[in-house]
C-alpha cells in the first residue's frame, strides 16, 4: 500500500488493506498544507492539487474503520479549514465520523437530531441524507431508513448507490420480491456491472430457496439466477463470487429439474419469459464452475500474481468444493 492508494483506493478493501492505509496517517499529516487563511480565500489562494484533499478524505475513512480517531479528527479539520465547515461534502464526512465515535445510541440519536435539522434546511444535500439512512440503520429503525431512502429516489431517481441500499434493506426484512424489484433498478443504471449481475443472481437464489417459496416461482429465479450469475463471469473472467454462485445455483437447479416428472410443467410459461435450460446444459455449467472454482483457489493458494482474491472468499470456495466432493458416492 502507498499514497497512491489513497488517492485511488481499491474498493470493497478487506480490514487488512484499511488497516495499512490508516497507518500512513503520520506521514500524510506530516507532509500535508496548512493554510492559515480562513475560508474562503484557502480555496482562492491555495495552489495544491486536488490529490492533496482526496487523499485526506479517503485517509479520513481508513481511520474512522480502524478506530484511528485522533488521526480522522485532523483529516477532518484540514478539509474544514480548506472547504469551509457549510461545504457539502465536508458535512457528510463530518456527521460519519460523529457517528462513528458516538460512544452509545442516545449519542447516536444526538447526531441523527443534527442531520434531521440540516437536511430540512436543504433537502438537495444528497450526501448528508444518505448518512441519515446509515445512522437509523445503526439506530435498528429500517422502517424509517427505508422510508427515507425512497423519498431520496424520488428525488434523485438515479441513484444506484441508494437502490442497493434500499435493496439490501428490503433483504434484511426477508422482502425479497422488492429487493429483486430495487437490483433491477441497479442494472438499469449500471448493467455493466459484473457485481451488481452477481448480486442480483444472489437474491434471486435466497429468494428461490426461502420457505414458502411455490415450485414454479422457485423454478423461475433458479433460472434467472444462473443466467444472471453467467453474465457476471461473462463480464468479469476469473470472478470468484460469480462462478461460487454459478455452481450453487446449477446444483440446486439440477435437483430441481430431476424432480420434475411432468416435461410440460417444467416448460410452462409460469418459469419464465424464457424457458429453463435443459439438464445437459446445467450439468456442463455445474463443471465449468466447479472446475474454474478450483483454479482459483490453486492459483490463489500458491500466490500467482493476477490471482489476488480476499481470503475469506477463498476460503469459503474451498468449503464449497470440499463439501461438493464429499456428497459424491465413492
């Protein structure tokens, strides 16, 4: 890790990467400009670039996830005095960083108070009403947070980083028809997204297996979810979360259409707009994953560069495979 991941940090860093950025902390700080003019004439005056500031913002949230305080409390002031304490921007990180050191849920409540009052005052501050949404999600109040994050999309319809998050709430309360209805939403704006195909490929697999569940319905996401789970590996070659659903997906699929003695149910127009694959070509697909799930986890085990993936996924693609090869009849 070096400054110029601060400035362009991977996303989704595992707490080992966060903990190393933190860690640059004394040196950023050291090294960094202090203007002593007020603003706004820092920012007419000032000649620094505009990596100088992403850097503190970016090292800022390294340090709020690893606890470092002190070190986010100065990241916090130097974009105060540089931006101004009313700049958008510099709001929203500043009601994170209360949120995160609030010592309990009355502390907590005291910040929520604050954002209500500032995002009523402006209700276009886009990024202090998503921090809103973050506090009542920590407050355990997601009726509220869901709430808030619709009337946010009406404002801003948009925005694919609310529509996943309102999808991840409505997955947290077991609504998994209205969480597949805000993924959708997400692909509409990013359809080129292979996380986002995977993760649509999620939901509709929990949504298939979860009880309750009628057998044609099942049947019907069982098939978008591979679909969606092939278009994220078409998207992305090597990408560990879409093959681990891919063979998820084809295995259930498979006893699924076993099951099936009536050929005309399992075609009926209930399963789809398209109709489900046949048993051949799930069987070629449950391989291909299986065998590509494998070579991640070999090439990742023995360190090939290129084949760098978060440990915990490895881990759990290992689990798969092994739990796979057990249930196989010696």
């Amino acid at each position: 890790m070096s400054r110029v991941d601060l400035i362009y940090p991977p996303p989704n860093l595992p707490p080992t990467s966060v903990l190393r950025l933190s860690q640059l902390a004394p040196r950023v700080l050291s090294s960094s400009p202090q203007s002593s003019l007020p603003w706004p004439l820092s920012l007419i005056f000032n000649t620094e670039s505009q990596e100088v500031w992403a850097t503190h913002e970016n090292l800022l949230l390294a340090c709020v996830r690893t606890g470092d305080d002190r070190a986010a409390r100065q990241c916090l002031e130097r974009l105060t005095a540089r931006f101004g304490a009313d700049n958008q921007r510099v709001q929203a990180l500043k009601y994170l960083y209360e949120s995160a050191t609030a010592e309990d849920d009355k502390a907590l409540r005291g910040v929520l108070e604050e954002v209500d009052r500032l995002t009523k005052d402006d209700p276009t501050n886009l990024l202090l009403r998503k921090r809103r949404v973050a506090i009542l999600r920590t407050l355990n109040r997601p009726a509220e947070a869901i709430a808030a994050l619709v009337d946010l999309l009406d404002f801003s319809p948009t925005d694919a980083e609310s529509w996943a998050e309102l999808s991840d709430l409505y997955l947290a309360q077991k609504l998994y028809s209205q969480a597949i209805f805000a993924m959708e939403d997400v692909l509409l704006i990013t359809p080129f997204a292979w996380n986002v195909q995977a993760r649509m490929g999620e939901l509709l697999y929990i949504s298939a297996t979860a009880a309750g569940s009628n057998e044609a319905n099942a049947l019907k996401q069982l098939c978008e979810s591979m679909r969606r789970f092939c278009r994220s590996i078409e998207l992305c070659d090597n990408y560990l979360r879409g093959y681990y659903g891919l063979k998820l997906t084809t295995k259930r699929l498979l006893g699924v259409l076993s099951q099936s003695s009536d050929k005309q149910a399992v075609t009926d127009t209930q399963s789809g707009d398209l109709p489900p694959p046949t048993t051949a070509t799930v069987e070629k697909l449950h391989e291909l994953a299986t065998s590509k799930l494998a070579e991640i986890v070999r090439r990742s085990n023995a360190g090939e560069s290129g084949w760098e993936y978060d440990q915990a996924e490895v881990i759990a693609a290992r689990e798969l495979l092994d739990r796979d090869s057990e249930e196989v009849p010696r």
